[in-house]
C-alpha cells in the first residue's frame, strides 16, 4: 500500500525489490521529493496493481457522501500515483538525457582517441617500418661480414694447408737439396780428382810430347845420321851390312816408337774424349746445382712468402675480430641514431610546417607588396594626371621654390633657423615657414626644394613640362629671386661639374633623347636654339659672333632687335641668331658662348652677379610622316637678373643703373601677372622689353613655372620674405588655359619665339 516515507534523502525507487521477478531500477534515480497530504511517496508494483484493482467499498449504495468521500481519497491517490509516474518518468528522460551526452562525449572522445591513435599507429607503423629497413640493412651488412668472415676463415683454412703442403714441400726441397748438395759435394770431388787427372794427364801429356819432340830429335839425328850413313855409305859400303843390321835394328825401333806414340796418340785422344765427358758431365753438375739453387731460392721466397701470409692471416683474424667488434659498435649506433632520427624527424617536420607556413606567408606578404607597387605606380600616375588636369583647368602659373644651401663662410649667426619647413600632411613638401622679428611668414607652392635637394630631384619634378614642349605647348621655366640665391646654379647648374648640371642642359639631353625614341613612331623634329639677354632694356644677341656689337651697349638701337608677335601668338625678334641643333653637345657649346658674353658684374651680394635676364629659347618643330601631324612647341628657360633692393645691392654708378633697369623689369613682370590675374582689361605687356617679350606665355597660351629661388642665410631674410610675397602673389594668378599648337598642313613660318 501507498506509505509515506520515512527519510526525505533517501533515493526512491520505483518497483522496488517487491517487484519481484525483475528490478527495473535505474541506478541513480534521483530522490523523489514529491509531497502531498500524504507526504513524499513511492509505489510498488503492487502498490500500483492493488490501487487499480481496488474495489471502492462503501457500506451502503446510497450514501452518497461517504462515497463520495471514498472516491475523492481514490483518486487522490490514483493521482498522487500518476504524480509519482510524471516525477519518475521525467527524472529518467533527464537521466536519459545525462547518458546520452555523456555517451556522445565518450564517442567523440572515442574518435579523438581513434584518430590518434590512428596517427600513432601510423607513425609507429612508419617507425617500425624505417626500423625494419634499417634492421634489413644492419641484417645484410650482418650477413655480408659474417660471408666474409666465412670466406676469411676459410682462405685462413686454405692457408693452413698451402702452409702445411708448403711446409712439406720445404722439408722435401730441404731433403733434396741435402741430397743435391752432397751431390755437388761427390761431384766437386770428381770435378777436384777429374781436374787432377787432367792435370796429370796434361803432365803426361807434356812429357809425351816432349818425348816426341825428343824422338823427332832423334829421328832427325836418325836423319842426320842416315845421311850422314848415305854419305858415309859408300865410304862405308864395307860396312853395310853391319851397318844394315844395325839400320834395319833402328828401322824396327823406329816403328815401335812410332806404334808407341800412336798409342800414346790414342791414349790422349780417349783422355780427351774423358776429359769432354767429364767437362759435361761437370756442366750437368752445375746445371744441377743452379737448378736446386734457383728452387732454393724459390723455396726461400715461397717461405717469405709464408711468412706473409702467415702475418695477412693473424692481420685477418684481427680485422675479423674488430669488425665484428665495429659492428656491434655499429648496431648500437644504429639504435641510437634511430632514437635520434625519430626524434629530428618528429621536430624536421614541425620546423617544415612551420617553414611552409612561413613560405606561404613570404609568397602572401610579397604578392601584396607587388599588389601595393603596383597600385602605388597607378596612384602616382592618375596622382600626376589629376594634378596636370587640375592645373590644365586652373590655368595657373606653378610656382617652384626652391632653397639654396648655406655656402661656405655663410652662417645664420645667433638668430637661429629663420626657414623651417612644415611637416603637416597637406604642406609637407610644399610648405615654407619664415621667421622673421619672430614672427612666422608661412607660404606655400607647388612644391619646395629644401637645400639638400639634387640638380636631379627638381629636373625631375619639370620633366614633364619638357615632354608637353615636344608634345607642341610652349614652355616658360624662369628663375625668380634675389642675387646670389640660386638662379643661375638652377638654370645653368654647376660649370663643369656633370652630376650639378642646371635644368637647361637636362632639359636639352631630354629632348634629344626623345626624338630619338619618337623616330620609331614616324615622328622627325627640328630643333633650333637661340639665346638672348635683356641688359638695362636693351636685347643682346648672345650667340652673335660680332662680339663687340654683343658687348658695349652703343652701337645697338633699339629697333635692332625688334619684338613682334603674329596673330598666332609666335613672337619674332628681328635679327636673332637662330640656330640649328642636332644633338645637346652643340648647345653646350652654344650655352658656353653665351655665358661668356653675358653681362655680369660684381655686386655686394654675388661676386659673379648676372645683370640682366637671360633667354633661352628652344623651338621644336615635329612633323609625323605617317599621320601628317604637325606641332610647334617652344621652352623658354630664362635666368632673370637678381632681384634685390637696391639698398641692399649697394649699387652705385653703372651698377646702379642696371639694377634700377632690372628692377623696372621684374616690377613690370609682376605688374603684368596681377593685372592677368585681376583680368583686367589693360595688362601692361609693353612696360618692359622682359614682359613684351614674353607675352605669349604670360597671356595663357603656354604652361608656366616659376621658380623662386631664395638664400637661406638670416641677413637674406628680408629678400626672401620680399621674393615669397610676390612668388605667393603669382602663384594665385589664374592667367589662362595653355593650348597645344598643333597642326595638319604644314606653317610656312613655324619658327618664332614663343
Ligand atoms: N642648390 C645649390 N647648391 C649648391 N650651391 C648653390 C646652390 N644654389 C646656388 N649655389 C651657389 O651659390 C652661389 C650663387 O648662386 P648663383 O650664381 O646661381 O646665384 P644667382 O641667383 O644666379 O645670382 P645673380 O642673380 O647674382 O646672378 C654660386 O656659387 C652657386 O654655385
């Protein structure tokens, strides 16, 4: 029946053990804390059955209430049981749940540690592999030594036997030549009796031969005798037959001496034949004894030799027992360097990742820095082409400025640093600060050249205005600025110093190196040059070669050179020395012509001042012969005369009245360019020879720069101060667009001025 429980923290467990035949109690089921009326409950099976199968008693059928009554504690109960099921199938859903995701973590745990192991087995497998290799290789180098060990052993074997047979052929050979020495011992004895019975027998000999000698004495007596009988025969006849006797007695002796000495003959000619015999048989005995002495001696060298190989086997033996020795060494080398090899593999393929990695990062970084140039490249060229379309639209003039660096003796004294440059985003590189009674003048241009600035760095920056020359705009580059600041060197550069060449010869070396390039493309140009200056209003042929009509101011009227412009805007200067150029070295030349004729004088401020302003002119004349297109460009490249005030100057006499003339001048100019940039109706060309002159390229038909040059050093402030104003003042004029002359037919006059 349904009970109460005793104890809050005790785990409840549905069907317990009165279940019966089966316990389906889940180990950890949580402690129920059901409550009711009743209090935390659980049920058995039985529980369960008996609450089902209960029969609700009533004592009678019609009192309701009690029946009532009955069935409301039936259901309570059969609720708090249905309860009791909800908690109980909720708390296994939960248990469920816990054992499902701890049944997924096993199995993705069980994965991880598959596939690692996986790696392992495969590293292992890989190791074990390389081990085997290395345990095959190890086995066959085992097998090669041991071969050899064998093979070793078994010519140390043969050795053995080739001693032993070697050993036994020595005692033979050393029996042998015993007996053969004792032969050549019995027969040097028979050589010794042989050489005494020859000896003896020569004795023998000699006798013999003396007694023959002896009996052919004789027989000469004989001879003599006879004859001496024949003579005596007749004196002796009576005699003869005693005599006869006698003869026939000698004749006989005669034939027994003469038997005797064949026989003697005989006897010698077998000791002969004995001695012959002998002498080979003595030959053979030599032979022989040369023999046994030459198998001697090889016997001798076959036992040195043994003697060798007896030292080549013991040297085997120990190399046998060295190398097994080294190989041993060599196996335990093995496992260790295979310890070793495991380990630098394990750390050769970390640093290759890591080296891919980082390769991979190197071809990343480099594609994007080339991504960077070349974006940088086309940001430079759009950055260029917005700005030349910018000034295009504006018209305006371009004003450079440009400082010269303190020159030696020069210093800025106590004042300090009167130019600073700005640093700001917008201003760096085309801001000027001056200071000045410590108040600051700031300006800024198209662009300022501080004193470390090259020859190179501001031909650069005008480059392009020398293509847009050739490309048939006129070009007006000139120098503006007090005397000794810097015109000249900016123009003309440095004489005979290649790397300080001036804009000028830059400018022409550019030129000629175009056109030489643009003959590809069907382009052909003329060039011609001409040089002039402009000394207290009166215009000097610079490249004429009478020099005295070049020099002294009398002589000149002033219709001499007269400025005219035609309805085209090209200015003609009425008996001008026009040249033409063909390459840059010419006009060098012609450039240092023109220097020496210039008008220069010593100022205050300028030991070598130029009082007047120079003119250079360039005209370019291109025809294209595949499109028939013509065009007509001019640079005029002027150096104009020192702008100081002529306090400062410290002009007197002569000096004087050209500084007053280049003031006039460079008063006008700037007369001139306020009056454009005002638009007003008069601009006042006609003030001076300077601006007349240049009224093409002032009125807007041509591109313009000027540069400002300035001195850096504190007692230039007031100049420079002066030169900043009027160069800020110029560059705000807004004097026209330029225009390109170009053309289809061809000009009769293309050649003018500007
Ligand atoms: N950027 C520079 N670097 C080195 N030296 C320079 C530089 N600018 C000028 N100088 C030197 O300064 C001196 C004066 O220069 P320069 O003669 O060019 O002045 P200038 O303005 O033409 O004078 P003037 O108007 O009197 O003719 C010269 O000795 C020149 O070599």
């Amino acid at each position: 029946m349904v009970g109460a429980m005793a104890n809050n923290g005790r785990i409840r467990s549905a069907f317990p053990v009165t279940n019966g035949s089966k316990d389906l109690t889940p180990n950890s089921a949580p402690a129920s804390t059901t409550g009711s009326e009743y209090g935390p409950v659980e049920f058995t099976r039985e529980d369960v059955e008996t609450l089902l199968n209960e029969r609700i008693k009533y004592k009678s059928k019609f009192n309701y209430k009690e029946r009532c009554e009955n069935m409301m504690d039936y259901i309570k109960r059969l609720r708090l049981c249905i309860r009791w099921f909800q908690e109980l199938e909720l708390d296994y859903a939960f248990e469920q749940e816990k054992l499902k995701n701890a049944l997924e973590l096993n199995e993705k745990h069980c994965v991880d540690m598959e596939v690692s192991l996986k790696n392992k087995e495969e590293e292992l497998n890989m190791i074990i592999e390389e081990l085997r290799k290395n345990f095959e290789s190890v086995q066959v180098q085992l097998a090669r030594e041991q071969t050899e060990k064998l093979a070793a052993n078994d010519s140390l074997g043969k050795e053995k036997e080739a001693r032993l047979s070697v050993e036994k052929a020595q005692a033979g050979l050393t029996e042998e030549l015993g007996k053969a020495q004792g032969d050549l011992q019995t027969a040097n004895q028979r050589i010794q009796s042989v050489n005494d019975m020859y000896k003896l027998l020569q004795e023998y000999n000699s006798s013999l031969q003396l007694y023959n000698s002896k009996l052919q004495g004789d027989l000469d007596e004989a001879h003599e005798t006879i004859k001496r009988g024949e003579k005596e025969r007749t004196a002796i006849i009576e005699n003869i037959g005693n005599l006869k006797g006698q003869f026939s007695a000698l004749q006989e002796q005669l034939a027994a001496s003469k038997a005797s000495q064949e026989d003697i003959m005989k006897q010698k000619g077998e000791l002969v034949n004995e001695i012959a015999s002998l002498k080979v048989e003595l030959q053979q005995v030599k032979d022989d004894r040369d023999r046994h002495l030459v198998e001697v001696k090889t016997l001798q060298t076959e036992a040195t030799k043994y003697n060798d190989f007896k030292d080549a086997i013991t040297e085997l033996e120990t190399t046998c027992s060295s190398q097994s020795t080294q190989i041993r060494q060599l196996q335990d080398r093995l496992v260790n360097s295979e310890r070793r090899l495991q380990v630098s593999d394990l750390s050769t393929f970390e640093k290759m990742n890591e080296y891919e990695d980082q390769k991979q990062s190197i071809i990343d970084l480099k594609s994007r820095v080339e991504e960077a140039e070349l974006k940088l490249v086309e940001g430079e060229k759009l950055r260029k082409k917005l700005h030349n379309t910018i000034l295009e639209l504006k018209g305006n003039i371009r004003v450079f400025c440009r400082v010269r660096p303190l020159l030696p003796g020069e210093n800025n004294g106590d004042e300090g640093k009167t130019i600073s440059y700005p640093t700001s985003l917008e201003a760096l590189g085309r801001g000027i600060d001056l200071m000045q009674n410590a108040q600051k003048h700031a300006f800024t241009f198209d662009k300022v050249f501080a004193p470390t600035a090259s020859q190179e760095d501001v031909f650069t920056e005008i480059s392009q205005l020398v293509q847009s020359a050739l490309d048939g705009y006129k070009v007006c580059i000139f120098a503006y600025g007090q005397t000794g600041s810097g015109k000249t060197y900016t123009m003309m550069g440095r004489p005979g110093n290649v790397e300080e060449k001036g804009l000028i010869p830059r400018c022409l070396e550019q030129i000629f190196e175009t056109r030489q390039s643009l003959r590809s493309q069907g382009w052909k140009y003329e060039l011609q040059v001409s040089m002039l200056e402009i000394y207290n209003e009166t215009i000097r042929d610079l490249l004429s070669t009478n020099k005295e009509a070049v020099r002294t101011d009398s002589g000149v009227s002033p219709q001499k050179h007269a400025i005219k412009h035609d309805a085209s805007g090209n200015t003609h200067v009425a008996e001008l020395t026009i040249l033409d150029v063909k390459s840059s070295r010419e006009v060098s030349f012609l450039l240092d012509h023109a220097a020496r004729n210039r008008s220069v004088g010593k100022t205050q401020m300028n030991e070598q001042s130029s009082r007047s302003h120079f003119v250079f002119t360039l005209r370019i004349s291109g025809v294209n012969e595949s499109t028939e297109q013509q065009v007509q460009g001019v640079l005029n490249l002027i150096d104009l005369a020192g702008s100081e005030r002529l306090s400062k100057s410290g002009s007197t006499g002569d000096r004087l009245k050209e500084t007053q003339a280049i003031n006039k001048s460079l008063s006008s100019l700037g007369d001139v360019i306020f009056a454009l940039a005002k638009k007003e109706d008069h601009v006042p060309f006609r003030n001076s020879k300077l601006t007349y002159l240049l009224q093409p390229c002032l009125g807007g038909d041509a591109k313009t720069l000027m540069f400002v040059n300035i001195a850096p050093e504190s007692s230039s402030t007031g100049e420079s101060l002066c030169s900043l104003r009027f160069a800020a003042r110029v560059n705000a004029c807004e004097i026209g667009t330029p225009r390109r002359q170009t053309n289809i037919k061809p000009l009769e006059n293309r050649l003018s001025l500007g």
